[in-house]
C-alpha cells in the first residue's frame, strides 16, 4: 500500500517521506506557515506600543 502526503493526498515515494507523512513541497510550505503563524503571535502593532506609552505615562 502506498503511503500518502497528509497535508496534499499525493503519494510519497520515498522513506524519509513517508517516515515524515509529507512530501518536500508540503513540509516546506508546513514550515513557512508555522513560521508566519509564530511571527504573527509575537508580532506588535503601533497601537499596542502607543498604549502601553499612555499608561506609563498615566504612572
């Protein structure tokens, strides 16, 4: 039975693919969301900085 990418269905030829369940194409895009996703957690809008200034300020 041929094993099959779990983010795009399409079959993996490889052992080391199949051992990591995606193909080159859909780990590196998996990598690149991951990535985006944890820039976004950490990201600061200027709303947040100018806010956190006021209550200082207020202090």
């Amino acid at each position: 039975m041929m094993k099959l990418c779990e983010r795009c269905s399409h079959p993996l030829k490889s052992q080391k693919r199949i051992n990591a369940g995606m193909g080159t194409v859909c780990t590196k895009k998996a990598a690149e969301e991951a990535a985006r996703a944890e820039f976004e957690r950490n990201e600061v809008t200027m709303d947040e900085v100018l806010n956190d200034e006021k209550i200082e300020n207020a202090s």
